[in-house]
C-alpha cells in the first residue's frame, strides 16, 4: 500500500487489494480481480497512465543484495563439496522451506523456522514464501551458503532434481537423506507440486500453516498413512522432532538443541 506506482499482476497469487491502493492496481494473463483494471489485447494505456500520474519514489532508498540464482545447475557444481561436508560432519541436515506466501497468522513459522535452524544445517527456498526469509544472512559452511535460493514455485523441479542427484551420490533412496520437506501452502499451484512429490514418494512432509479445506478426513487419513504427512506445529518443536529422534533427546546434540530453542 505504501508503494507510490502503479502494480501489474500477471499471475494468479493475487488477494483481495484494500480499497487505499485498488485503484493503483492492474492484471493481465490469466488472472483478474473484480474492480480491478484488466488488460485486454496487450494493450497497457491505462497502467501506463497511472503510473504517470502517481509520484513514484521521490529518492533513492538504501538497498540490500540478496545471492540467488542456486537452481539445480549451480548447487550440483557444487555438489562434491556439499558431499564432503555431510560425510566429515559439517553439514548435519537440509531442509527445503518454502511454498505459496499469504495473510493468514501463522506464516511466520517459516522464518522463525529458518533463523532457528542449528548452523550446521543448511536450508534451501523457493517460491513466494521465501520472501519471509530470503534476505537474513545466515552464513555458510565451508564456502557453502546456509540459505540457497533455488527460485520460484515453478523451480520445484530443481529442487527435486537436487534431492534426487544427492541420493544417487549417497547411493539411498531420497526418503533417507538428511533432508525435511517443510512447505506452505495456498492455492492450487502448490497442490499441484505437493501431488508432484507424492507421486514421487517423498514422505514426511510439514504442510501449514493449515492443511487444505477441501481435505476429507478420509483424504487426510490416507495421507498420514501412507506418506507421513504432517500439520506443522511450532518451529522449535518440529525442529527437534526433526533432528532428535524421540530416542535421542537425552544425547548430547539434543540436549544443546533444546537449550538453543528455548
């Protein structure tokens, strides 16, 4: 609401704009909003005109840098040295967060998730979820960014392509690598990854900040079941049940873990 120009929307991770800023916004492409301006045959006079109109920053505003660009090619460059650092114990764990972004409360998980990480973890992000997080220096290991921005939701495949490289070097099946799926969820581009990855038969995966409305209970039943789905729960809980199993939580690890979350 506070950006002074004019905003166009090509795909469909629209919501509902306030009326403060309806006017300053425009789609196009396959998605649309009522009230809101639509543009038709590619024909941008309108969007063009506003932006005229609105004052746009009057001056330059210090900026950050942000590393991207670690889809699959890149990360896999790498992955001799990603291999060496999880053998000699420098790298303990990954976790893939990321997904659709929203307004519900409760998305704040997912950064409270990623800056509590232990920092010999390593995380790997992507789509719209990861601006909760994406510019929070969290260091590297041996050269090795602790973050690694993979891209969008339609990147899924890099990131699956990475797991799938990694437990073919460990020779194991992908449900056996030190790597936790925690994903948020919003619309039906994301159900349609999430149905991707089952059908790859990646398991124990962390859904939020609430499972799917037009999940039955049977739905849900067959889920847990059969691929171990799980409604996240707080970050500092599901990152021990992650990393210490319930058989472990007396060990040394585990016992700092739990120190470091409280």
């Amino acid at each position: 609401a506070q950006f002074p120009g004019a905003i166009l929307m090509t795909t469909n991770c629209i919501q509902k704009p306030l009326d403060s800023y309806k006017e300053n916004i425009f789609t196009s492409g396959p998605v649309q909003w009522p009230g809101v301006v639509h543009i038709e045959d590619h024909d941008f006079t309108p969007l063009i005109e506003r932006a005229l109109e609105l004052p746009g920053f009057t001056e330059d505003r210090p900026g950050k840098t942000v590393m991207t660009g670690f889809a699959r090619n890149a990360v896999l460059g790498v992955a001799d040295r990603i291999i060496e650092a999880v053998k000699a114990g420098k790298i303990r764990h990954f976790f893939l967060v990321g997904g659709c972004d929203g307004a519900k409360p409760g998305r704040d998980y997912y950064t409270r998730f990623v800056e509590m990480a232990p920092r010999d973890t390593v995380i790997l992000t992507l789509a719209c979820g990861k601006f909760r997080f994406f510019d929070r220096d969290l260091g590297d290991i041996d050269g090795i960014p602790r973050l690694l921005d993979v891209g969008q939701c339609n990147d899924a495949y890099s990131a699956i392509r990475i797991a799938l490289a990694l437990s073919e070097a460990f020779n194991v099946d992908v449900n056996e690598l030190p790597l936790s799926l925690v994903l948020s969820w919003y619309e039906q581009k994301a159900v349609s990854i999430l149905l991707t990855l089952l059908y790859l038969g990646i398991k124990d995966i962390r859904l939020g900040p609430s499972l799917p409305a037009f999940l039955t209970p049977n739905v849900v039943k067959f889920l847990v079941e059969n691929y171990g789905i799980k409604p996240i729960k707080t970050a500092e809980e599901d990152l021990m049940d992650i990393l210490c199993d319930a058989r472990d939580r007396e060990s040394k690890d585990c016992l700092e873990l739990a120190e470091m979350l409280a």
